[in-house]
C-alpha cells in the first residue's frame, strides 16, 4: 500500500504541474467553460493547488524516507485535496458543468480522482498513526 501511496502522491504532483503549466501557457486547452465567470473560479486556485503541490511532495519524501512525519504531511495533502474537490464538485454542480459535453466529463473525472486520491492518502494516513496516550 505504501508503494501506491508514493505513485498516487507522485502523479498528483505531476498532475498539478502539468495542470497550472498549460493553464496558464493556453487554458483553452483545459478549460470546461469559456465565460469570464469560469476563467475567474480558476484563476482562485493557484495558491490552493501549490499547497496542495507542497503538502504531496512533503509527504511523498517523509513517506519515502520512513519519517514520522509522513502523517502530518499526509493528512495535510489528504485534507487540501478533499477541500479542493468540495470547491470544484460545488461550482460544477451549480453551473452544470459536467453536463457541457467533453470539458464537463473531463471535469467529472478530476473530481472523481481527487476525491479518490484524498480519501485514499487520509485513511492510510489514519491507520498509520501513532497511538498517543
């Protein structure tokens, strides 16, 4: 499970790069809407998803090293990730993105797989923490 973890964290991070890297190099490749409206719901997330960014990467090299901290910072990405997912879930359904054609299932699947990714990185995160008397 540890060996998962690691490659979940490590494509999470990629994922981010990538991700911000054509956003902001041409967003209509990624972009679900092509409103003013949407562009601004993206342009807020940046400095969440570079948190999220940090949060992976600490853990993913406390993880990897066997250090105690790997809890910490795996709860920390688990918890950014599951708010993530709760923004975008709420502006997609409101704005019936998922149901906009090609960018709408584009943006069911990231939803998904965040939500995926955050409940999976906290629950090992969970059962492995130390037991404090």
């Amino acid at each position: 499970m540890r060996r998962l973890i690691l490659a979940m964290l490590g494509i999470a991070i990629a994922i981010d790069v990538a991700y911000w890297t054509i956003w902001f190099a041409d967003r209509d490749v990624l972009a679900s809407e092509h409103t003013d409206a949407y562009y601004e719901f993206e342009n807020a997330f940046p400095l969440a998803d570079l948190w999220l960014g940090i949060a992976c990467l600490l853990a993913f090299l406390t993880l990897r090293r066997g250090s105690e901290r790997a809890t910490f910072w795996l709860t920390c990405a688990g918890s950014a990730g599951l708010y993530l997912f709760g923004m975008d879930l709420l502006y997609d359904v409101e704005n019936a993105i998922f149901t906009s054609g090609g960018g709408g299932v584009v943006e069911a699947v990231i939803v998904a797989l965040t939500l995926v990714f955050s409940l999976t990185v906290l629950r090992f995160a969970w059962t492995r923490q130390p037991v404090i008397a």
